[in-house]
C-alpha cells in the first residue's frame, strides 16, 4: 500500500483521482483549500478509512510523509483563474516550489498537473512536447500560462539540482461529471445552458477548435505515468486528439440533449487560442500504449447525466 498526497483533491480532476487512487488499494491524503472545489466531490469517499482531507493552502508549506504527490491544486478554468490572478501565480509557483521541496526532502516522486496552454495560441499543430509555445507573457491568460510554464521550469531544476524524481504532464481540455457548474468552460456552460433551455453562448464565430478528453481516460494516463521509469520524466501531453470546432460541441450538446436552445454569438475572450490538438504519439509510446478510449458522444452523455440531476437537486 502506497501513502499518496494528492493537491486540489476535492476539484473536478483531483476527486476522479483520489477515488481511482483508493480503489487500487491506496492511502490518499486529499490536500485542498476549496476555492474551486468542494466537499460535494468527495463526500462519497468519506467512509473509507484509507481517506484523509486536509483544509490548507498550497501556497504555505505542508509537511507529511507520503510515497507519491499528483500536484493538482490551481484553479483551471479561465473564469476561476483571472478572478484573483495574482493568487493563480503564487498558487502555481509557490505550490510547486512547497510540494518540490516536500518531495526532495521525503524522497517522494511527485507529478505536476501541467497544461497544454504552455504552448499558449500554438503555430505547430497538433501540438508535440518539443514545441516551446506562443504565449503572450502580459495577456489576461498569463497568470496561468506563466505560472504553468514556472512550475515545469521549477520541477526540471529540481530534479536537475537536487535528483527529485519528477514527471510532467501537460493536460488538454478535460471534462466530465464533477465539473464546477459555473465554472465558464466551454463543455459546462453547453450542458448546463442546453438543459435550461437557455442560449447557448458561443464565443467570436464558434470556428476556434479544442480537443475534448473525457476524466476517466486522463486519470489512468497520469496513474501510467506515475509508474513509468524514473528516467522518464515528461513533459507528455495526456489528452484526446480528436479535434473540434466549438459550433460542432454546440450541436453535439443540442442533439444528446434534445434542447431547443439557440445559439448566440459573442466577443471572442482576450488571447483566446484559435486551435488546440494533442500529438499523443509520445504518451502512447511510453505509456504501455496508452490512449483515449471514451470518445465525445459517449462522454457527453455520462456528464449531461450528471449536470441533469445536479439541476433536479436544485444545485
Ligand atoms: P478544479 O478547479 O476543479 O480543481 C483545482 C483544485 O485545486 C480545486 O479543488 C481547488 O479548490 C484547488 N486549489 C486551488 N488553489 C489552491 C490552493 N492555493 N491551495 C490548495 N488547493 C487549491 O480544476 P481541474 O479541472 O480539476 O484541474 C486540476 C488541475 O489540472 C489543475 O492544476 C489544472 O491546471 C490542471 N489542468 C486541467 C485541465 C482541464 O481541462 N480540466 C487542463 C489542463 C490542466
Ligand atoms: N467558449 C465558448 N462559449 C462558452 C465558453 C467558452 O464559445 O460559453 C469557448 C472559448 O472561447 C474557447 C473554448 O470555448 O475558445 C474553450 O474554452 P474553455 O474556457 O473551456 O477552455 P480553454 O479556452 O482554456 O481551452
């Protein structure tokens, strides 16, 4: 039995994870200070004895004995992460450096949940771990990118400096049941919009495309690459290279749900990037042939399902 400390557990990802984690036979400490989360994600793990919560910022020190650390904390969705953007950098960085140091000093591997907006609005499509990115260093996404980007630099230089033994994964669009509901992002809003019977907001002309990875399948990437070598390090994108345009999620979301909502069509957000898509061939390869196994329709409808009784309880 493996000692587990998972950051940002009670978030979207991180309660998937820690339920996974548990089912395997391990002990999770589920570390978070539930600005986007919540106890609602995880209340259903409770009753296991193997389950520690703990109510603490990842911007001061922790201390704790633990075999593995998935570092998850910071808020992911561009509503959340702009509110306080200041917080979203030191959460970032200061998490990163807090959790590095915990690792170094416990001997722990430790993961950090990165993301494929390090490669910001990307020139090279699909996007491969090599390219270095096109993003806007004093844009309204820099509180993110950046502090993303800061967090991989920081976790190299500790494995170069101090040998901690580190794995980076950089995350494409995700999504699932758990989602925040007023969150902003583009699959919840669709849902949630769609089910009330309200105008589906489509941002600029709906022609941007993103890559859509249901939860399941990114929990058992990041688990695989947990398990990899130690001289494998990352960084490798974890995410599921069928690409859409945001008008063709819109109308997936209206035929699963049998909505009569409208489209309506407004400003495109600043830096918003114009196209997003994994190459995965780096995951496959080194993560015993990993690859996305739940592709859109039948994701949609696991997370439609979820949002729909969300809305009966009245939450
Ligand atoms: P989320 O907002 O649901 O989860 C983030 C969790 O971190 C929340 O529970 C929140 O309360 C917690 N948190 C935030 N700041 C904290 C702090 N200072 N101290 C302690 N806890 C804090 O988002 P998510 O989608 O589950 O994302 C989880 C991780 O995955 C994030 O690091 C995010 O950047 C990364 N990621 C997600 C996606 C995606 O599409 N969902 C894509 C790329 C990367
Ligand atoms: N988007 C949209 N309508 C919404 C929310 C988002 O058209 O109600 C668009 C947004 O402009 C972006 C895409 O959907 O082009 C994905 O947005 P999200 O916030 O989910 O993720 P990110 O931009 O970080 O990939």
């Amino acid at each position: 039995m493996k000692r587990i400390l998972v950051t940002g557990g009670a978030g979207f990802i991180g309660s998937h994870l820690c339920e996974r984690l548990l089912n395997e036979g391990n002990e999770v400490v589920c570390l978070d200070n539930y600005f986007t989360g919540s106890k609602r994600n995880i209340i259903h793990l409770m009753d296991n004895h193997y389950f520690e919560v703990v109510r603490h910022d990842v911007t001061h020190p922790y201390f704790i004995e633990v075999d593995e650390i998935y570092n998850l904390a910071c808020p992911a969705s561009p509503v959340h992460y702009q509110y306080n953007p200041i917080k979203t950098i030191k959460t970032s960085v200061m998490g990163a450096i807090n959790m590095l140091g915990l690792a170094k000093r416990i001997r722990a591997k430790i993961l950090q949940a990165s993301t494929s907006e390090v490669y910001g609005d990307p020139l090279v499509h699909p996007q491969t771990e090599d390219y270095w990115g096109n993003v806007n260093p004093i844009g309204v996404r820099s509180c993110y990118d950046e502090g993303k980007r800061c967090a991989e630099s920081l976790f190299v230089n500790y494995e170069r400096q101090n040998g901690v033994r580190i794995k980076i994964i950089r995350i494409f669009n995700t999504y699932g049941p758990r989602m925040h509901p007023q969150d902003g992002r583009v699959v919840s809003n669709f849902i949630v919009q769609a089910l009330k019977g309200e105008d589906i907001t489509i941002f600029g002309d709906g022609k941007q495309t993103r890559s859509f990875q249901y939860v399941d399948d990114l929990v058992e990437g990041m688990i695989r690459m947990m398990d990899t070598r130690d001289e494998f390090e990352g960084p490798v994108n974890i995410g599921n290279p069928n690409e859409f345009t945001m008008l063709e999620l819109a109308n997936e979301v209206l035929r699963l749900t049998n909505s009569k909502s409208k489209l309506v069509f407004l400003p495109l957000p600043e830096d918003d990037p114009t196209q997003r898509k994994p190459d995965i061939s780096l995951a496959k390869k080194e993560l015993n042939g990993w690859e996305p196994e739940i592709q859109l329709a039948e994701g949609l409808k696991k997370t439609i399902d979820y949002f729909d009784n969300l809305l009966r309880e009245g939450i």
